[in-house]
C-alpha cells in the first residue's frame, strides 16, 4: 500500500505540537511527510522543512504558497494538518477546505461560533473531510467506552462527570511568564481561558462516548490568581440530549494535579471511569456487582479498541499513539472507509458554542444558557 | 485515671450506628457505658441495655426518663450520645444541654436553620459542650491537612474541590425498597436528599481543613431517578469567608463508587489531597516541587495528627477508630483541655445554613444564595 | 452478656503492644480488664495497672503473683494476654495453661522449636485455648480468602508469594541506636533477625490461607549493613502439603516501603493478591476473567468476612481491629463456639520450626531443609 | 538530515514484532525502511516488503540473499534488525556484523554462552555496533533511575528486587495450545521456559541500572502444570560485583497479573521503584524522608530522561516509544555520538550466562553458580 501524501502548515522548529503531529502521521508508515510551510519566517520554515526530509520545492514560505502550488500538483498532498496559532486556525482551515483538501485542524477549530458554522458549512459543501485534533477520544479504552456505551452496557446515561484540572499556572510568581500569562489575557486568548483550554477536551468526550450534544449549560468561573482577566478554574454544570446530567471541573492552579483528565459515565446499568494517566484500564462497575478493570489487549474488546491498539496486553500505549490514532482514522477515510469516531468540524463548532455559553453564564452568575450552536438548534 | 461515665439515646438492637458509638466512646477506655435509652420500644431498650452491661437502674424506657433521673444522680453521666432518628436531634439535644450534660449529636444535628440557631444559644447559655459528630474531621491524616493549612504551608487557600458519591442508590429496581426510599421523599427526609445526607460532609470538611466559612453557593440538584422528589445527584460551587472558591459533588447513582469521599485543597504555595476510603496517606505537593506521600505515624506530623494515632506507621487506622477520635477528644474536652478540632453545635447549624440555600439555589436555578446562618450574617 | 474478665501479662507503661492489646481485647465490649502484671518493675507495673482502672488487689507486681492469686479466685480472668519479652513467652505461657487459663501469646510464641513443642503438648493437655497472635490473619479480607481458597475457587494452589518489607532499619547512621540494634545481635534477637519478626507473619499467612503446611525450605540471608550479626534482609523458597510452591521476601532495609506485607495467592483456576495497608480490598481475578476489587461490607462476603466487619462498605477498618478480631474468635472460642481460624500454638510451634530451618540453609548456601517440627513429620 | 536506511531480517506479516520494530525505527524519522527479508517463505516476504514500501530490489527472498546484495551497494543500510526466530539469532547477526552491517537483534541474542562469546568478539572485531533489544531499559524513567544511581543519589546499591510475572499461561486447560506449548518444550525453546523468556529482562535491568554485574547466582525452578518440562516459575537470589544482592522471581501461571514487571532498587540513601505498566513515574524516597513521585517530564531529570520523551509532563509514553528510544540511540551511535545506555552483545551474552547458571542451579537444588560467562571470569 503506498503512502499517502501528508502535508503540514505550522509546527515550525521548538513547536511541542509539531513533533506529535509527525510522529502521529509516520508511527504506522500510513503518511509520507511531503510537503510543509512550517514557519511564520519563511526562510526558516523552508530550511527546517527541508531538514525533515522533505523535497526544496514543497519546502513553502507561507501557507498561501502552498496551497497555490499544491492544489495545481498531480500528487498533491492527501491531507493538510493546521497546526499554527489559534487564530489563524479559521482562515486557514478553510482555505485548504475550498481548494479540495482533507483537513486536519488543530483545537480550538474557530475562535468563535459564526466562524465555527462557516468551517462546518464549507466542509459539508467541499465533500472532503475536516477533522479536529480531539486526541483523547482516539485512545483504545476510550473508543471501548463508547462501544459499552452504544452497545447498552450501561443502560441509558444519566450523569457524566469529568474534570481536566492541572496546577502548572498555578505559581503566582510565575505569573507573568509570557508563556503562561497569554492564556489569561483576553487579548490572546480570546474569551475563555482555562475553559477554552481544557475544558473543552473533557466536555467533547462526554459527547463522545455518550452519544448526547451538549444542549444547555450553567459556569461558575473563578481567576483565582488576582492579575488574570480570564478564568484559571472553571465549574460548568450541563444537560445533554437525552437528559444526562452533566458536571465540569478544569483548573490550573490545581496544584499536585499533573494532567487530571478523568470522566466517569454513569448509566442505569453500570459505571465506567477512565483516566488520562492511565489510559490503557477502563473500570467498569455493573449495578449490583464488583469493579472489574477492563485492559486494552485483552480477549473480547469491542473492534474498534482492538483496531487502534499496537502492542499486546499490559504493554502501555500513550498519548503520541493516541495523536497517531487519529491518523489512522484519517487514513482509513481518505481511502473510503468512514470512521465514525473521528472528531469533526461540528465537533469543533459545538465546543466554540460550549466555550460562548459558559462565558456568557459565568458573567451573568451562572444563569442557565443554551449550548448549542445556532445552526444546531 | 477512671473512665468518665458515657450515656446513649438511641442505638438500639440492629442499628448501624449504636455499635460505632460504642466501640469508639469505649476503644480507648475513656468512657464507661453507664446509661440508656437505647430504643423507642421501652422494654426492649431497657433490656438490650442491660444486655450491654448497663446496670438495670440505668437502662431506661424513654429519654424523658433518662433525663430526669441522671439529673438527679450524684453520679450522672459525664455526656450524653444523641444516635436517634434525624427528627429528634433537636429536641433531646436541647433538653440535656439545658440539664447542663454534655451532648454528642448525630448530623444533621437539626432539620432546619431556626433549631440550629436555638441549639447554638441554648448550647452557649449552658456552657457545655454540644458537638456534632463530623467523625472524618478526626482522622489523624485530616488533622494534619488542617494543622498544615493553619501553619501557613499553603499560602492563602484559593480553590476546594470535594466529593462524596457513592453508587449505592443507584439500582433504579431498588428504587422502591424502604431503606432506600425515605431518603428521597421529603416527608421523610425533609428539604434534601443526598446533599444533606453526605454533602455537608463534605463542605464541613473544607471548612474544617481550610478554617474558612462558607458565605454563598449556587447548587444545581437531579433526580437522575425519575421517582425521586428529592435530589440524588448535586453540584454546590460555593465562596468562603477569605475569599476561597468552593466545588463540591455529591451523588449517590455513581455506580463503581463505594463511598468516594476526597477533599483537594489548593493554596498558593501547596496542594493536599485526602481521601476516605485510604484515611492513612495525605498526598502533598509543594509549588514547583514533586508530590509526596506523608503517612500516619511518620516523624514530624503536627501534633494532631501524633496525638490521635494509635498504632505506628503504615499499620492502618479505619473509620471507627475516627469515632472513637471524636469521644478522645470529648473526654479531653469534659476534663477541662479544650479541643478546637472537636465540632460543634456551630457546626451543625451552619450546615443546616448551607442545606436550606442549596434547595432554594437549586429551586432557582442556581441563583447565588445566602449561605450563612442568619445569627451570623 | 456479661463480659469476660481478662488479664495481661506485660504491656506497661509507653509499649506499643500493651495499647494495641487493651484496645482490641474492650472495642467490642467483650472483656473488661480486670487484672495485670504490666512491668516488670513491680511498683510501676501495680501503679499503672490501677490507673487504668484495674482493682488495687488485681494489680500485680509480677507474672507469678498473678497466677498464684488468680488461680485462687472464684472470678480469676477468662483469659491471659502474655505481651512480655520474646524470651519469656514460653515460661509465662506455660505456666498460665498448666494452671487452667485461656493464653493469647504475642509472637513469636517461643524461642526454639523444643518449646514450641512443650507449649502444643501442655496446651493439648490442659484442655484450654492457646492462641498466637498473628493478627493480621484476622483482617476479614483475609479471612475472605482464606474461605474463597477453601470453598475451591480457585482450584487447587499452585503458588504463593508473598512479602514482609519496611526500609525502617535501612539507616546504616542509626544502625547503632539501642532500638534498632537489638534485633540484629543474636544475644538479644536470637538465630534470626528480619526473617523471624516479620517474616513469619508472611509465612503463617501462606498456611492459613492456603490450609497447605510448609514442609520444607531453601533461604538466602543477607546482613546489607555490614555491623549486623544476623539478616536484614531474607528470601525463603518453600514447598507446602499438596505440592504448593511458596516465595517469601522480607526485608528491613527497603527504604520506601512502610509496611509491605502482601500476599499474592495463585490457583489452577484464579489469583488472589491481599495487602496489609489497603486491607479493606481483596483483588480477585478469575482465569481468563478480568480482575475484579472485592470490597470489605459488599454483598455475599463468606461468613467470616462478613462477622469480622463492623461498619459498612468503603468504611475502612485498620489493624487495631484486626487485634481485636483476635479477641471476638478467642470470646466464642471461651464461651464455646470453636473459631477455626484462631492462630494456635501449634502455628507457633510451626513458624519457630521455619525459622530454624531457614538459618540452618541459609548457613549452608541455601540447601533445603526440612521445615516440619519434629513433632509432626 | 537525511534518513539512515533500515533493513530488517524476520519480521513478517502476522508477526507482533516486526510492527513494533517498523513504528520504533520510523516514529520519530531517523530510518527509512530501505530493505527487508521478511519471511521464510521468500515471495510472501518479497511481496509484503513491497507492500510495506520497500522497492522491488531490496526486497529480498531471504537473508542471505539480503546480505550479498546489500554489502555491495552504495547506498547499503546503515542497521539491520534481527528479528526471526531465536535459534537463528546467532547465525545472522554474526555474518551481518562480519560484512560490517550495525544490527540490533532480538533477545536473546543467542541460544548459549559459546554463540554469545562468539557474538562478542566478532562485534568487538567488526568495529560495529551490535545491539539487543532490552528495551524495556529505554523507558525515560529508567534512564532517570540510572542515572540517580550513577551520581550517587542512593548511596552504595544494596539490594534489588525485580519481578517479571505475568498469568497468560495459568490455564491448564490452554496447556496445550501450540502457541502456549511451545515455550515449557525444551526441544523448541532450549534449556529454560519462563526465565529465559522474562527474567533475563528483569535481570538485565538490575545491572543496566545498578552498574553492577551478576557474579553469581542460585535458582528455584517450578512446573506448576505437571505436563510442562520447562519451568513455569522461577526465583533466582544473586549477588553482584560491589556486593550488591539481587532477587527476582519470574511467572507465568501468576493469574491476575498482566505484565507485572517492575524493580525496586535499595541504596544507602534511598530507594527506587518503577514498574512498567506506570511507566511514566519513578517512586523515589530518600532514607529518612517521605515518599516522592518523580514524574517523566518534570523539571530536572537528568539528561536522558529528557532526551528520551517526546511530550510534555502527565502525557504518557508507552511501549512503542520504549522501543522507538532504541533506535534514538541507534540513529545516534551510528551518526557517532556513543551511547552509554545501549544494551549490547555483552548484555546479551550474560543474560545467557545467567540462563544456564540458573538451569544448572534449578537442577542441584539451588547450588549457587558463577554466573559470569567464562570470557568475563
């Protein structure tokens, strides 16, 4: 099977992101890196591009560059990953979107709901595939939670509980470190800051292994470190489709906590808790009976568990296999076999419509308000 | 040193929660059972008392008869146990302290805000000691949690975050069983259900640790059990007295929990975290630094924490032996050595507070309320 | 019911055991304390004895005053609790049962194997109890075991491995400090350090949970810090009745671990893994199932796990209790329901023949050695 | 930087090992996948090659094949990978290394001392690098571990504990199967079952991070199911050079455990614990101080432990990457920066060094034998 074509815009040299997206495209031999305009400077995104092996005349200088060059190539790239700052996720997105590329886009996918809608608008038209780096939901025992949970393991779903806390901004005297005071200054980060940064994972993987959309919500938010316009800690209560309650804790002043992404989901029938630290168990409590701990690898997971797992039972597989998960999913889609578990462009718009609400709930004291987008509703 | 002299209301034959009471005024051999009225049904009272080894002048048929006649004895019991149904607390309550005994009182020590403020007076006018039996706050490990926060070794508390939920009531074809039902039919229960049951556990334990009251919270409540009146499942985000962000969730439809009580505290300089189903341990991290594990019974704890510990190091101390914390405390208490770790009639009122604005926000769709008892606004 | 007089041996003033044996001989309630020769200097001892409430004529000044008057009287004590000196435990316990008392020995239960056999001779003899206190075999998690191995399920034992390991004497710079020293100087320790004050505790749990004898054995003794005349650390190989492999690992010098006792117990149809600072849980795994958590308190417990059990699931319950689980079984046993989970004199006699067997290999580069007392091969 | 070619020998379709091989080599780009042998079955390996992306011409019908051709080629690879059957080790890594190929073979890298001698010296001869694949060693927290120990932040090592057991072959009823039987059959898989099979990584382990090689050793071999000739259960006591004791037991009847390898390391100063099914954190504690997590990522890991992960704090690595790190070090030392942490030949020839001590010792019932092989004495 020859390799499909891959292409990168961001995830220049000392990007953390950029590493994981070419580690998750190659890991199975499915992409071949072929092209890149990796750097806002142009000449040091062509020679860093052209270290990474990739030809000097798909080396780009900018992402216009290469969308003009590629769209006009006999073998164009398969897919494009946006992997640049949150702000230009949009313009970019949909840009390759209209040219007849498939997209994989970093989260958050829009800065705001209109552009949300836009993206989802364009994808459906352009027929081709718009994804978002939702990376969690592509870990072997979160795809058996939602195989548990489609199956009717657990009965209807009445309560999801999940938290994405951490405590790395929490050091008041580190404060004004540029790398951590951006994401507390609405003038770069926007609206939300913790919520929008967090949260957002935890409240798409109740989506995810449910079933249910987010329909309405209510936020308490909190700047717990003085100088900070947004919020570092964030409590979003939630109603689903279908009635399930829902509860959102995410902090970063969580002091202790490393990567505290966690969700319970709880049905009429049985419990289920998985944990980002220790993604490879998912524990399971039928009603009446004992917790049982669930291992990736072992005899009778659902397929979907089996097929994105590498290494045998016991034998751990982390988050970059997680991010190559993804990949896989892409790569089966763009050779035509849907992969219904891959996040996608509504993804992206429900979590702009999720972050809106929040803000606008947690200025008005937490008054309850509706969710979902507008297109949505 | 001779034992002080130890009477009970309540507890009677096949109660769960007469034998923790004996076995934790009794562990230490501080107190001698010296009087009864153990049930509602006098004969069987009087002689399971006497069963007990309570001598046949002390076993008595009613709590009225017991007060008269200690009142009256040279010999009188040094405190009084109250362990009857929920609706009687205040009443028997009041009328030993106002006898002048010294009172233990189950939670909830009353059914609303008007009798724990009376309590608190009668309590003051009397000069006894009227305490509440918030019997986690005496695990040595909590103790040192709130001997740290007190030191200052946590800066200023910013953020807790606690749980108490469990799946117990989660079975929805046990939903009609009596010794489930009760607790959610408010001519039963009164205002709330699993909130007040196991809540203001939680909530007294983040006053308890962090020495700050809870002054507003805004609760959202469900019934994720479509029989129930009352809530099964609630969420209260709450601000203290110094400024700290409270979350608290409680539930009893977790299925897989078994009795998930945890505290995470985070202050600006540190964070704990402490759990009731591993007491022993108290996990703490240092800003900037690695998490680390302090055991009972390690060199150094506070003297809480020392004093209140029988056995050495990782040898492990459970749940009645928290109990039997609370009568060392009361002994040292009735002997003239004030305890300040011991709760108290304040407490219970100030529970009670918080049970009544949780309803009324979660009535309100989660309007901010008051939290505060009116006599301490 | 009336409660049983007891009495003590040992135990004064500032030891660890006296407390840990008062505590669980009242927490139930069962005996009162109604004599002991606590000290070994009298006057203390008589003082002391009195402080806690004993009758000024039942506060001895030795061990031989106490069994000349007791055995007198018409309400001598029910039973015997010797907590002396390891060297003085044969005399002390012999003396008792030749004289008609109940004894609870403190481990180990004599200092050579010709004791041990004289102690299960005059035991046999004399027609009353003498019990061992190897306590730990009364968490009621282990007595689950225990009955879940007898019961068959799971099959026949094939292995058993278990662990007895603390880093508390793993300061070469406190090697010399009185309190630590002692157990590793053969004038005071005996034959053995680490492998006799610990490592019996695995071994007699290997038996009682298995209902297999160890019938011979292979040691590896070492001194790591090089003052020490006698082991620190020891691994013992062992064969059992019905063909059980055994692995045992004890340490004193595994700086990290607190209190590592665990035991691991594999069957030709399930595995088994209990430890002793997470007592309340029993992990259970059936062959080709998946690991399940038996939880203290739940549902369908065999009998003596759940009778061993005072407060409800998920309430945990520590080592005092197991101490006093002892107490409970030697009450039935008194009043005359046999308890057959009571460590008796004969696991004495059975630890003290594994000792001697383990430093006679140790000596000889780990052959193997027969491990049964004489009197039972 | 260009890619370094990559050929691999065995590997084939269906195998689990040469999937883990192709994602470590191309994970993080260093190797291009330029040449294999695949298969025994030379157009079933020809056709998968090509399939895998491998040009027509390097992809050979067998190894011999592989190597004429490739030794005369410019463009020859820069490694090869052994990873056919273990009796075939030997022949082709030796004739590999003598044509002056880099190879990185499977454990174990031979079936006896005398292959692995030979091994040594042609590597030695050659010039070139040959490694094993240990590589659980190349975990980011063992790194860190060694390192510690290497600066001295334990003190003097004085014990090791290690385990490797798992309960995949605890069904007598699977006894049979070929893929279960093969492993306990000494006409199949040599001298020893579960030993040679896992412990000779726990073992490895010991010395990689300790420093310390095995000087000698004793051993405790166990059939559990009767049918199996080779043992199914091992415990093997060991002292190594600086005096260092080790003890390791090994299973695969342990039901209940996964993949249960881990190590505890005792110094003077502090002990160790890592465990591969966490493989993201190191227990640390320091004599005298409380428990630490060190996590893979936080600030102030030494050198390697950096180096070798890819993402940040709290985001876990798993197996793939373990052996992904391999080929880092790999890629490295071929390029010329030597690598300390690469398992060699040398590791290699005493892990079988260490099989036939512990075979030979199994036999005389625990005699203690040199473990060295005889080149090392």
């Amino acid at each position: 099977m020859t390799k499909l074509k891959w292409g990168m815009v961001g995830g220049g040299e000392g990007s953390q992101i950029g590493p994981a997206h070419r580690l998750g495209a190659q890991a199975d031999g499915l992409f071949e890196f072929a092209a890149g305009a990796l750097d806002h400077r142009a000449e040091a995104g062509r020679a860093y591009a052209q270290r990474l092996g990739i030809a000097a005349d798909r080396a780009y200088g900018d992402w216009q560059e290469m969308l003009a060059d590629e769209k006009g190539r006999a073998d164009r790239v398969d897919l494009v990953t946006v992997a640049t700052p949150n702000s230009t996720h949009f313009e970019i997105t949909k840009a390759f979107l209209e040219a007849g590329f498939n997209v994989l886009c970093e989260k958050p996918m829009t800065l705001n709901v209109e552009e949300g809608e836009e993206i989802v608008r364009v994808a459906k038209a352009s027929g081709k595939i718009c994804a978002v780096n939702y990376c969690y939901s592509a870990y072997p025992m979160v795809r058996q939670a939602r195989a548990m949970v489609r199956a009717g393991e657990l009965g209807k779903i009445r309560l999801i509980v999940t938290n994405f806390s951490h405590g790395h901004h929490g050091d008041a005297t580190d404060a004004d470190n540029p790398r951590v005071r951006w994401r507390y200054d609405p003038a770069m980060a926007g609206v939300s800051g913790q919520f929008a940064d967090c949260g957002i994972h935890a409240m798409h993987m109740a989506s995810f292994i449910s079933g249910n959309t987010v329909e309405k919500l209510s936020a308490d938010f909190a700047s717990t470190i003085a100088s900070r316009q947004l919020e570092d800690d964030a409590m979003v209560n939630f109603r689903m489709s279908g009635g399930t309650v829902g509860r959102l804790w995410t902090s970063s002043v969580a002091i202790g906590r490393q990567h505290g992404f966690d969700i319970q989901v709880f049905g009429e029938t049985g419990g289920l808790r998985w944990a980002s630290e220790q993604p490879n168990q998912l524990i399971y409590t039928p009603v009446g009976g004992r917790t049982q701990i669930i291992e990736k690898g072992e005899g009778g997971l659902h397929e979907d568990a089996k097929r994105l797992s590498r290494v045998s039972i016991a034998h751990p597989e982390g988050f970059p296999l997680a991010v190559a998960n993804i990949y896989c999913d892409l790569a089966d889609a763009i050779r035509g076999t849907a992969r219904d578990g891959l996040p996608t462009a509504e993804d992206g718009l429900r979590s702009m419509a999720a972050v809106y609400a929040a803000v606008a709930s947690a200025k008005e004291d937490g008054a309850w308000q509706d969710a979902r987008p507008p297109m949505f509703r």
